[in-house]
C-alpha cells in the first residue's frame, strides 16, 4: 500500500492504496464520485475523462499514485453554488445525451477543449477533438450542437466571472 494525496473537485483527500489502483477507481470506489465512468479500460471510449491540474486526462490508465499532490477536477465538482456549469447546461438544452453514460467525459472533454482553442469553435474543430470519445447512442449532431453552444457561453461568462 501507498499513501496519495491530492485535490479533489476543491477538496483535500489522502488515502492508503494499492500502487496499481487507476485514478478512475480512486474517484468511485474509495470518494464515491460515480459520474466518472469506465467504459473500455483502454482509453479508446473517453467515459473517464476527468482533468488533472487542467489538463483533460484518460482516469481508466492513469495511476491514481501518479496523481499525488494533484488537482483534479470531476463532472461532479463543474457545478458551482447549485448551477450547472454552462457546458452542462448546454447539454441538457441542446439534447446533447441519450443514455448519458458517455456525457460526464464529452462534457469534461468539451470544457478541456475551450480551454485550449476557444470559445468560438467550429463543427470540424470538435468534431476532430472528439475522436477519443466514443457515443454508442447519438449521431453526434446535438453532442456537436451542444459544446457550440457551451463554449459561446463559457465565453460569454467569462467577462461577468471577472468582474464578481
């Protein structure tokens, strides 16, 4: 067993693990944050995709003792004061899900993506920033629709999170 340590959606959590525990099942089985899903165990699918220190990452390869002393962010620590971040609010608007089981890492992906390119995003530019996350239920057009309109939001956000 190790001892790790870090940040969780603002919240300081240690424990002693297995050194082979994956951070995807630090976050269910030892915190209880379940909106992270495993899908594949190979990092194709994108169901687990959480961000460490910013940055998006695949949770279902990356070992949870790589993670000590790390930030990491969940779909569960988006929301803020009871409202949902704009990209989910942009999914539920924009019809962005079916079963859901792939919407906590296309939203933790699409957040990710604006962060890095943008809140004036074009079809083809999310599109090709999706293909490591895989919906099994839609055809992609509300899930592209839905992180157009997220990222505008976010965008226009950003000035009025500035000035509070």
């Amino acid at each position: 067993m190790v001892h790790v340590a870090m940040t969780v959606n603002g919240k300081a959590v240690s424990a002693e693990v297995d050194p082979r525990t994956l951070l995807v099942q630090y976050l269910r089985e030892n915190l209880r944050l379940t909106g992270t899903h495993v899908g594949c165990d190979t990092s194709q699918c994108g169901a687990c995709v959480v961000h460490v220190d910013g940055k998006a990452i695949k949770s279902c390869t990356t070992l949870a003792v790589s993670c000590d002393g790390a930030q990491v962010l969940t779909i569960e620590g988006l929301a803020q004061g009871g409202k949902l971040h704009p990209m989910q609010q942009a999914f539920q608007d924009n019809h962005g899900l079916q079963c859901g089981y792939c919407t906590p890492g296309m939203i933790m992906t699409a957040v990710d993506m604006v962060n890095r390119k943008g809140n004036d995003l074009d079809e083809a530019t999310i599109r090709h920033e999706l293909e490591g996350n895989i919906c099994r239920c839609t055809g992609y057009h509300n899930i592209v629709k839905s992180i157009a309109a997220g990222a505008r939001e976010m965008g226009a956000d950003a000035p009025r999170q500035a000035a509070e």
